[in-house]
C-alpha cells in the first residue's frame, strides 16, 4: 500500500494555493495564535463555567488508573467503561467544590418541571405501552395453552398405551391359565364327551320310535286332525279326476249369462259409459 501524500497543513508554513513554501508570506504563528485567543477569552469563574479535565477514576478491580491507550476501541464493553470512569472521576472532583461553593445538587422535593409533551401526548403513549403489555400477556397465555394441550394429548396418548399394552398381558395371561387348565382337565371333557354321545343316542332312539308320550295322549284324548301341510296340493288322482267338470259353467254360456253369441243375456248394470257420453252428460249439466 503506498504512503498518504504529504499534508499542506504542516506546522509553520500554509499557503494559498495549497503547496508547501518555507518562503511564504502568511505564516502560522503559534504566539499570534495565543495573543488572539487571550483577546476574546472571557475571564469567568469556575462556577460559571464548570468544567473539569481529568482522567479516569482508579478501577476499583487493578486499584489503578488506566490510560485511555489501554482501551480497545473495538470493544464496546472497555470503551463504555472508559467512559463511565472517567464521569466518574468528574463528579468525585466537582462535587466537593460545588458544596464548597454552597450551590445545591440535588433537586427539591417539590420541584416542578414542564414537561416537554402534553398530557394528551403523554396519554397516548401510555395507552400504546397498556396496549402492548396485554398483546404480550396475551401472547403469553395462548403459547402457554398450547404447550398444556401438547401436554395433556402426550398424557393422553401415554395412558392410552398403557391400558393397551396393560389388557395385551392380561389377555395372554388369561389364554395361558385357560391352557394349563384345559390340559389339567382334559379327563373331565372326555366324561362330557361320552355323556353327550349318550344323550344324543337316547335322542335318536326316540325320534325312530316316533312321538314322546305327552304327544300320543293328547292324540289319543283330542284326536288326530291329519296333515296340515300341503293339503291342497294337487295329486296324480285329482289331477286326473274330471268328473266334476262343466264346459257351460267353464266358457260362460250356461243359463243367465251373457256371452259374445249368447241369447237373453241381462246387460251388465255398472258398465262405464263411454267417453261421448261422459261428454255430452257434463254438457248438459252446464
């Protein structure tokens, strides 16, 4: 990286045009600059004035001064701690004098102060701050509610789990009792077994011998009405039995009755009229 280009504001010689001449005419002289300041500087006291040029209190840590070198600017926590030191050690010299000088330093209990805002303004800022305050309150509880229900659902789930995992062993407990005990009573399903057997042949015995003793005497007292069921079915015989059998009756052509060819036939007395005269009988009662 190549050096800054020398600075026209060297000490004792500035010109105009801003190159550097040990020959020229306007000088800066530092008496001349000291006779000027002394003209204008105003001869107050220091009570007027107040002010103070001193250094960093001791830090309290080391029980020294440290110089403002020993600060890393980059830092922020040294820098603002340079910077509280050193106020610091202004108000430990300034106020002795001020006590000394009899000026007060603390404020009166009845002190009133104009505010820079109006009240109005004031009240504003106080209803956004409330306003806040309860977004946040309210912002607070709703993530609260909803870790208690991720809760209360993980609880649910883990008791759900445990009363299925729970009746699994109770089930297979059971099926394990209930196997050890048919192998220990195996002796007594072969005595039922055989019993049932016994039954079902004592049952069989009396279905071939027909009716049980209630039914043959109520037979016997009341009397058999004969087959029900299927009574009326027809048979090879009433299938071949035409005697009863009349053509006249069957075709319609026996005494009183009207056929298509049929003589001194009655005329049927609810016959319909037709649509003509349905007609016509509604004409005439307009």
């Amino acid at each position: 990286m190549p050096p800054p280009p020398p600075s026209p504001w060297r000490r004792g010689s500035f010109s105009d045009s801003g190159s550097d001449s040990e020959d020229s005419s306007l000088s800066d002289s530092e008496d001349g600059l000291k006779q000027c300041l002394a003209e204008f500087r105003q001869q107050l006291s220091w009570v007027e004035r107040l002010d103070v040029t001193l250094g960093p209190v001791a830090d309290p840590v080391s029980q020294s001064a440290s110089a403002s070198d020993d600060v890393d600017p980059e830092n922020d926590f040294q820098r603002e701690m340079s910077f509280y030191r050193q106020a610091q050690a202004a108000v430990l010299e300034a106020l002795p004098r001020l006590r000394k000088l009899q000026v007060p330093t603390r404020r009166p209990d009845d002190y009133f102060a104009e505010m820079a805002k109006s009240d109005q303004q004031m009240q504003k800022i106080r209803q956004k701050l409330k306003s806040k305050q309860e977004a946040m309150e309210r912002s607070e509880k709703a993530k609260q509610l909803r870790a208690m229900r991720k809760y209360g659902k993980k609880v649910q789930v883990e008791v759900l789990q445990r009363r299925q995992k729970e009746k699994k062993n109770m089930l297979n407990a059971v099926k394990k009792y209930q196997k050890g005990l048919s192998d220990k009573l195996d002796f007594l399903d072969e005595e039922q077994t055989s019993s049932q057997g016994n039954k079902k042949g004592n049952a069989n015995q009396r279905t071939k011998k027909g009716p049980n003793a209630k039914r043959r005497y109520k037979n016997q007292k009341f009397g058999f009405g004969g087959k029900k069921k299927g009574s009326k079915w027809n048979t090879k015989e009433s299938f071949n039995d035409v005697s009863s059998f009349q053509s006249k009756v069957a075709h319609n052509k026996g005494p009183g009755k009207g056929g298509r060819g049929g003589k001194g036939g009655k005329k049927a007395l609810n016959k319909r009229p037709g649509k003509r005269a349905r007609q016509k009988m509604k004409n005439r009662a307009r």
